[in-house]
C-alpha cells in the first residue's frame, strides 16, 4: 500500500513541469474582464469622472478625475500586462486595490451574491425580495413579450451586483502576486532568465 501511495505522489510530482498552466490561465481569465473595465471607462471619461465622483448617483469618491483616470489606466493598462506576464507582481498591487475600493464603494451593500439566488447560502433580504419581481416579469413578458425569444441566450435573472465576482478577482491577483506570471509563456520568466543572477 505504501508503494501504491509512493508512486501516486511521484506521478503528482511529475505535474510540476505544468506548473506554468495555473498562473497563465489565470492571468488569461482576468486579461478581458481589466480590458473591458478600463476601456470602457476611457470610452467615456467624462462620464466616469462623473460617477466617481457624484455622492447622489454615483460612488462620492473624493478627487474623482484623478482616482478614475487611475483606475482607466490601471485596468487597461494592467490587462496587457497580464497578457503578456510582464511586471506581474506589480501591476497586481494596483489591481488589487482597484479591486477593494470597487468591493468596498460599489458591491458592498448589495452582499455576496452577483446573481440574485434566493435558494444560496449567503442570500440577503434583497436578493429574497427579488423572487416576487422576477416572477412578475416573466408573467408580464410570457402576456406581451416574447419570452421564448427573450430567454433564449440565457435564463432570465435579476442582477444583485454583490461582492461575488469582484472578491474573485481579489483571490485570483492575489495568487498571481504570490506565484508570479509563471514559467515559458511570460516576459517575466524570460527577462528574469536573461538579466537576473541566480
């Protein structure tokens, strides 16, 4: 039995030369969702600023041109970065804060759930109230839509906009500041090759 057990751990062992697989789908996975968020943000900076800044409708952030002229160039700056696994380690820094503070002044409030799942086991009192409205919009849209149509790219959901996806993309920068972009597929591996002493 323990030979059995030896050679499962030596085959588990073997994996190591993959373990450029984890950093790099990593960084793949958050590539689009910074390239999205900061170049959407580009897109309309006064708007963002505008967001960032207003208390009423927006997030009240104090020097709002500055922080969304930061966190623009950050995200989209940070996507290529991630891309090509270079300056890893420090552009998460950025990213991660970029992370709190949308955790903090955006998603907050709403509590865990992205998705509105009353049957979840973090599902607040908003997200249990949103079961009477998404029935009634689906038997409005069944009367006088066409909810076949309608749902056919997807279930039709109510958008809680909790801490979920921002708080895996935190857990997700933080294991790509600890283990770096990874071996053979980033600039940081070969750059650290070429000019670092061993």
């Amino acid at each position: 039995m323990l030979t059995l057990l030896n050679r499962l751990q030596d085959a588990l062992d073997a994996t190591r030369r993959l373990d450029f697989l984890g950093p790099l789908l990593l960084r793949l996975y958050l590539v689009p969702i910074f390239w999205m968020a900061g170049t959407h943000k580009l897109a309309d900076m006064p708007a963002t600023i505008a967001w960032f800044g207003n208390p009423d409708w927006g997030l009240g952030l104090p020097f709002p041109a500055l922080l969304a002229w930061l966190a623009a160039l950050t995200e989209t700056g940070g996507a290529l970065l991630l891309l090509f696994g270079l300056a890893l380690r420090w552009i998460s820094i950025p990213l991660l804060v970029t992370m709190l503070v949308a955790i903090a002044s955006v998603h907050w409030p709403f509590g865990w759930q992205a998705i509105a799942d009353p049957s979840a086991p973090f599902a607040n009192e908003r997200v249990l109230a949103s079961v009477e409205k998404l029935e009634r919009a689906r038997t409005l849209l069944k009367a006088h839509g066409n909810y076949d149509w309608l749902t056919s790219s997807g279930k039709l959901v109510v958008l809680n906009n909790g801490i979920e996806f921002a708080t895996t993309y935190l857990v997700m920068l933080v294991a790509l500041f600890f283990t770096g972009a990874g071996r053979w597929v980033s600039l940081d591996y070969w750059l650290a090759r070429r000019w670092r002493r061993p």
